[in-house]
C-alpha cells in the first residue's frame, strides 16, 4: 500500500470517527464539552492529513475522493 492510499485509509477512519462523535454529541443535545473538544481535534488531525495527500501530489488538488480540496 503506497503512502497515499494509508493516508486515505486512515482519512476514512477517522471521518467515521467525526461522525461517532456527532451522533454522540447530538444524543447529548449538543452539550458536552469533551465531544466538542474531540470533534475539534479529529477535525484539525484530518486537516493535517489531507494537507499531507496533497503535498504528496504536488499540484494536483483533487485527494481521488471525487470533492475538490484546495
């Protein structure tokens, strides 16, 4: 597996992670700190990996997801 499809593999894992804690958060009416918090760094963490993919690709800002990143 090259390292752009394991950064894409774990961009997937933790997007499933970011939906868990949404429906946690929102089971708890929106009112718990912690799962903010941990929606905040799962988001900052996939930032950072999908920011890795595309330096991997040079120019190209398309990630194979079918959305644009730029």
């Amino acid at each position: 597996m090259s390292e752009q499809e394991k950064i894409m593999d774990n961009l997937l894992n933790v997007d499933l992670e970011i939906i868990d804690c949404v429906r946690a958060l929102q089971e708890a009416n929106w009112d718990s700190g912690s799962l903010k918090q941990q929606v905040g760094d799962l988001l900052k963490l996939r930032d950072d990996m999908v920011e890795k993919l595309m330096s991997l690709k040079g120019d190209d800002h398309e990630c194979g997801c079918g959305h644009q990143h730029e």
